[in-house]
C-alpha cells in the first residue's frame, strides 16, 4: 500500500496563494478596532467624579493658603547673637595614667604573652592588637578568641572621657577578594567591627573614632614574614579630649544659650 499527498490543481493553488494576504489583513483591522475601542474608554471622563474632586483640591489648598511662610526676598534671618561656639565636653576624672595602670592589670595575660602591646606617652596611651588575635588572615570577623581581650578592654573605656581611635594596618601584600577589594578596605572594615564590638560592650561612642591606614603606617619593615605580622594589626588609641571637640548637647551662644 502506498500512500501519497494530496496534490491541488495547479489553479487552486494559485488562487489559495494570491488570497493568503487577507488573513493578516483581517488580523490587523481586528486589532486596530481593539486599540479604539480602547482608546474610546480611557477618553471618557466621569464628569461627577472630576467635579468633586476638583472642588476638594481648591478646599484644601484655599485652607492652607495661610499656612504658607511668608518669605523677604527669599532670604532668612540668622541668629543676631554671632557665630555659635561649641560646648566643650568636662574633662575625665581619671588620668592618662590612671588608665594605663588599670590596663596594665587588666591586660596582664596577653602583654606577657606577646598577644597585645601597651605603648604609652605623655598624651595618649596606645593598645596594638596583632591580627592573630583577632582575626583570620584576609578576614576581618572577630574571633570568638579575641572576644574577652575586646571585652577586657570595654569595660576599662565604658566611662572615661577620653578620645578613643581604633585605627586598622594591614602588612603590604596586596589582597583582592570578593569582599575586600584592597587592603583599605581590610583594614577599615576590621576597625569598624572592633569598634562596633566596644560599643555593644558599653564603651560610648560619642567621642570614638574609626579609621583605616591600610598598609600606609608600618611598625616593622614589610620584607619579613615577622615584620608583616606585627604590621596586621588594630590599634586602640586612648588620648586628651581636645578644646576644639565637641560635645553631643550641640552649640551655645556665648557658652550661655544652647541651640
């Protein structure tokens, strides 16, 4: 058995080719009357409607019309009693001094350990925490062993009335990865989460600063693996409250009138 296509005369399939065209044709008067009807609906306005809320619109704003400010030109008037003049904040009861022999104490197992380094002077006293202590290395998460070092030192910082810096150093290696472009990124990022950790441990952050130095402030020369790891570092600075800082209550005029 064998089977076969249907084959047209040669006239019907010319005239099924010639008339193919009315098809699309049909096609798009449909969709164009579609399209105005559609256009025909959006056009038609709820005269009602429009009214009221017309007449809402003008009720309101003719209420409000004397609400508006008067301006004089555009210009407004400043203070008449000068340039304000920052409050200073109250000197701290404690010393320079105080504090260092109270981190002494405190820190005394991870200073005899080579795990942190206390550096003191006459206006600031510096705590430098090696990368080993707190973090893993690229990384800038706190680890859960640097935690009660980071705790220790809060609790010495919760109330004094000093200026408190954490600075974060990296070594000079160049470091890429998908969170931390360069090692500014390392280093600030590792500051932020130290001083966040403070904060959280009740170290009030009024007058804390955070920064990143990325490998520009090298304590040990970058050519050794040994001056690289004392290079990783965070830095806790413990320094006098400036004249020029200051306080979180805002300005006065005179020291007499706050604003």
């Amino acid at each position: 058995m064998k089977f076969g296509f249907l084959k047209l005369p040669e006239e019907e399939e010319a005239k099924v080719s010639k008339d193919r065209y009315l098809i699309t044709y049909a096609d798009l008067i449909t969709l164009l009357l579609g399209l105005f009807v559609i256009l025909y609906a959006a056009s038609q306005v709820d005269e009602v409607k429009y009214k009221e809320v017309s007449k809402a619109l003008k009720e309101y704003f003719k209420s409000t019309k004397e609400q508006v400010l008067t301006g004089s030109g555009g210009v407004l008037e400043g203070p008449k009693k000068g340039i304000p003049e920052p409050i200073m904040p109250n000197p701290s009861n404690e010393s320079l001094n105080d504090i260092e022999k109270q981190a002494e104490e405190s820190l005394s197992y991870y200073i005899k350990r080579g795990l942190l380094t206390l550096t003191a002077s006459n206006d600031e006293l510096v705590m430098a925490l090696p990368e080993a202590l707190l973090f893993n290395s690229g990384k800038a998460d706190i680890q859960p062993a640097g935690q009660p070092v980071i705790d220790t030192i809060a609790s010495l910082l919760q109330n004094v009335k000093f200026q408190l810096t954490v600075d974060g150093h990296t070594d000079d290696v160049p470091i890429r990865t998908f969170r931390y472009e360069s090692n500014w990124h390392l280093s600030i990022a590792r500051a932020m989460n130290v001083a966040y950790v403070l904060i959280q441990s009740g170290v009030n952050q009024s007058n804390l600063i955070v920064r990143g130095f990325g490998a520009e402030r090298p304590v040990a020369d970058n050519s050794t693996e040994q001056g690289r790891a004392k290079n990783r570092r965070v830095e806790i600075t413990v320094s006098n409250l400036k004249n020029s800082s200051p306080s979180k209550e805002g300005y006065s005029f005179n020291g007499n009138e706050k604003k």
